[in-house]
C-alpha cells in the first residue's frame, strides 16, 4: 500500500472518530429544547430521553415519564406540540 494511501485513511479514521462527540452533543441538546419546547406547552414530561426525526423541524419526542409528542413547526412558523401518546 502506498505510504500516502495510509496516510489518508488514518486521517479520515482519526477525524471519524473525533466526529461521533459532537453528533451526541448535538443529540444531547436537541433532547434539551425539546424537553424545554414540551414544558413551556404545558404538558407533562419531565425529561425527554429519546428523539426520532421526521424531517427538519419535526420530531417525535418520548419523555422519561412514558408520554410521547410530537413537536413540529406548522405552514406559519409556530412551533406545536401534538400528544402521541400519554401515560
């Protein structure tokens, strides 16, 4: 194998795996705003814990107390909470 073929591909190991924190930065932060989102809309939930995304802008939220929502921004730019599920 060619010295500079190695090169590279220790290059693009090394900065996969500097990459992967900041994705669960990210995560981490998103399940924040959601839990804060949820709150200021009244609802229960206490701590959102996992986070699946349908598109930019829309999300399905489940919270450590077993309710789900979905928070999503309708045509006008307003953010909704809609409940999928509650516990």
């Amino acid at each position: 194998m060619n010295i500079y073929t190695l090169a590279l591909a220790h290059s693009l190991f090394v900065a996969a795996l500097l990459a992967a924190p900041s994705f669960a930065d990210d995560e981490e932060a998103l399940k924040k705003d959601l839990t804060a989102v949820i709150a200021l809309h009244g609802l229960p939930c206490g701590q959102v814990v996992a986070v699946t995304v349908h598109a930019e802008s829309d999300y399905a939220a489940s919270c450590k107390d077993g309710n789900e929502y979905r928070v999503y921004l309708n045509a006008a730019g307003r953010v909704l909470v809609e409940e999928l599920s509650r516990r």
